[in-house]
C-alpha cells in the first residue's frame, strides 16, 4: 500500500539536518509497517526492536547515554549488524522505555550519522506527560489513517485516481457513479490500514466491523492501563458520547452529553488526553472568519471528531446498508459520517481546521481554513441538494472571501460558491496547500 508520508520520509533521509524521528500517530494506523517497509526499500538492513515486548529495553536508557554502549546493544538484542549511514534503527513504543525518548537527544548531538526512527501509539501523551522532551534535537511527523486518496490506489483504482488528480472536474463526471460508490465503501471501511487492506482482499463486511471493533477495544485498553482511574472513567465518557455530539444540528461539544450536570473542568484533562493520544481531532470555534483565524479563536467553544470514520460508524452501530445501497443521501446519519470525513481528510491534508458560528442565529459555517490571501469557508453536505443557507448569506456580506461546498452532487460552479464531489476532497488538498480550485 502506497503511503503519502513515504515522501517526507525520503526527504528526512536524504537531508544534511536530519535529527532522530519521532513518527506520531494513534494505534494501528501503519506506524510500523510504514517505518519497516520504508527500511526495507531504503537501507541495507534494518534493525528493529519494540520497546513494549523487548524487555531488556526497560532499563537500557537509566544508567547514561553512551552511545557505543547503546548502539552495542542495540546489536545484541536484535542479532543485526549497524552501520552508520546504512543501518535504520527503528524503535517501536519507545515510551514503553523509561528515558528512551530522551536518549535521542544524544544520538542527534554525539552521532548524527546514525539513522533512527521511533514510534509509539501513545507517544503524543508521553510527551505530553512527565518524560523529559529534547526540544529541537528530533524531527517529528504525524500519519494519519489513510485517506480517499489512498484508500482508492489500494483498491486498484489507480487509473481512477489518476484522472482525479487532472483537476479536470468535467473529465471526471462520466465516473461520478463509480466514485461516489467507493466514497460510500469508504465512510463504512475508513482508513485504519489492516481493515482497508481486509475489505481489498475479502470483500467481508462482518470482518470489517469485527476489526474495528477490535481496534476500538484496543483504546479502550490503553486508555485503562495508561491513565489513573478516574481519568479512565472520563476519557471513556467523552468517546462514548462523540456519536450522540456529532449526530446534533449543532456539532459543538456539549459536557452534558458526555455527563449530565458536567461542566468544562470535569473533561479538561479527559480531552486533552485523546487530543494527545491522537485519538480525536478538536476543531475550534472563530470569533470572526478573517486572517489569521487563530486570532479569533474562542477556546470555549469547540467540535471533538473521532481519529477515522469507519471507527465512528462502527460506534454509532451504523449499518452497512444505510452507506452502501442508498443511492442518494445518508440521512439516518445525518451528515455526521460526511463532516467526520471532510474533517479527517484536511486534517491528513496537513490543515488546521476552524469553524464559525452566530450565537444570534443558526448560522454555521462547517470548517474554515487559512489561504493564501483570505479563509476559506468549507460546508459540507451529506446528499445531492446543494443548498447552502449559511454560506450563501456568509458570502453575501463578505464580498471578498469565496466559499467551498462538498457534497455527493457533482461539479457546479457558482459565483463566489463551489460545489465539489466529495471523493474529489483529498485530490485538492495537500501538505497544507491547496491545488487545482478554478
């Protein structure tokens, strides 16, 4: 499976500056198989060694930090040869070693030569916690599960995605059937790697629900063994209640959903937690959509989407017929699966989302990202009509600013205001740019 992160992967090889790389990214998002895979491709050997099931890795790091001693023992527990330049040195849930995330900081000073990488499912919340951070002596990139784009190549519609990233919308029209039904697969599959490549191979849509399942029983279990009780207790009210959050008119997140009388401080940390975690996505509210938007932040005010949306589906217990045989709109849903969706793909895309909201009227703006000269709205929408209440009348007294909609309709083009096929999402956005947009 093709991985849009190989790329920076390469450059961070291939760089005069490299540093240690921190990979980041939830549970079984392809974390390991990306870091290995890129190994086998890129160097003469690999030597590999996950620090959860290593147990000589527990006290490795506490006596000091001589890198000949470590590199020796690298050596000794994975039965490989180093070379400097030739090896990459791959240490999987590094967090599972004590001082093992700060160790790196002496590979990057005393033996820049050395190729290292180091990943875990909760590395985010290690670094976020007690464990001492060699700010500026690591590099560090995200993966995501993978998007539409992604999704489509592993399914071998390669000449599919070709045509899509033409920006051609009227070469793309005649397959709009073909795309839109892939789109579908997706929002009931999503992009945890295991289960896409389950769905290519088997077809099993059972097999698909029991492994998600069985990821989400994985949070559940990390969740448990990596935060105290009562944090436990929250973190699993706040994951609980994100279906019945996303599925309301208004997606902002309400404490009382989670937990009747609750208030801001009782999930503060809880939140913060899956933030860490990179278990959800939080999408904060604008004051005023104008440049930067991060200006206009209002902290009180947020949306809380989940890491994937075949995860979200499989918690809201959504069957399969509702996404795959309705021909037209996904209206048991709501648009919940489609703004899941929209979100998980700019957020992969590298962008950092907003949204907009009048407390005077029902005005709502979905998401809102910076451009080159000025925001750009997004709304979003989970069938064919392409009536835009909000962002009509927002574009209406903001002569200035152009607005975007996704929706299962097809290319449409309207003054300020255009419609986009859903399945075009991540063909338009990438490494926190924006292509092809007429």
């Amino acid at each position: 499976m093709r991985r849009k992160l190989y790329k920076k992967l390469l450059e961070w090889k291939d760089s005069d500056n490299r540093k240690p790389l921190l990979l980041l990214g939830a549970r079984q998002v392809g974390k390991t198989w990306l870091m290995k895979e890129f190994g086998r491709n890129e160097y003469e050997n690999v030597v590999y060694i996950n620090c959860d099931e290593e147990p000589l890795t527990r006290n490795l790091f506490m006596n000091d930090y001589d890198i000949d001693r470590l590199i020796l023992s690298f050596q000794a527990i994975s039965g490989q040869s180093i070379v400097a330049g030739q090896t990459l040195i791959i240490l999987d849930e590094l967090q599972e070693a004590p001082r093992g995330i700060h160790a790196l900081k002496y590979f990057c000073e005393n033996a820049p030569g050395y190729h290292i990488m180091a990943a875990g499912s909760l590395l985010g919340v290690t670094i976020a916690g007690k464990e001492s951070f060699p700010v500026g002596k690591v590099d560090m990139l995200h993966l995501y599960p993978m998007d539409f784009e992604e999704f489509m190549e592993a399914a071998g519609e390669d000449k599919l995605s070709d045509l899509l990233k033409l920006h051609e919308p009227s070469i793309v029209s005649p397959f709009s059937p073909k795309l839109t039904e892939l789109f579908r697969q997706y929002l009931y599959v999503g992009g945890m790697p295991e289960i896409v490549l389950s769905f290519v191979e088997k077809k099993d849509l059972a097999e698909v629900r029991t492994l998600q399942s069985v990821i989400l029983e994985a949070y559940r279990k990390d969740i448990s063994k990596h935060a105290s009780k009562t944090e436990s207790i929250r973190i699993g009210q706040v994951l609980s209640s994100l279906p019945s959050q996303l599925s309301k008119e208004n997606k902002k997140f309400i404490y009382g959903v989670a937990r009747p009388g609750s208030r801001a401080a009782d999930f503060e940390l809880a939140i913060q937690w899956l933030i860490d975690a990179g278990l959800v996505y939080k999408v904060p509210r604008v004051r005023k959509v104008a440049l930067p938007l991060k200006f206009y932040e209002d902290i009180s005010a947020f949306k809380l989407f989940f890491l994937d949306v075949g995860l979200l589906g499989c918690m809201s217990e959504i069957s399969p017929a509702s996404l795959l045989l309705d021909t037209d709109s996904i209206t048991e849903c709501k648009g919940m699966l489609t703004e899941e969706y929209v979100c998980q793909q700019l957020i992969a895309a590298g962008f950092t989302l907003y949204y907009w909201a009048n407390d005077r009227s029902s005005a709502e703006l979905d998401f809102v990202i910076d451009s080159s000269l000025n925001p750009l709205p997004i709304e979003v929408k989970a069938s064919t009509n392409v009536r835009s209440r909000s962002l009509t009348q927002f574009l209406s007294v903001n002569p200035d600013i152009g607005g975007i909609r996704f929706s299962l309709a097809d290319y449409i083009r309207q003054e300020r205001l255009t419609n986009y096929p859903l399945y075009m999402l991540p063909y338009y956005f990438s490494n926190g740019e924006i292509f092809g947009m007429p």
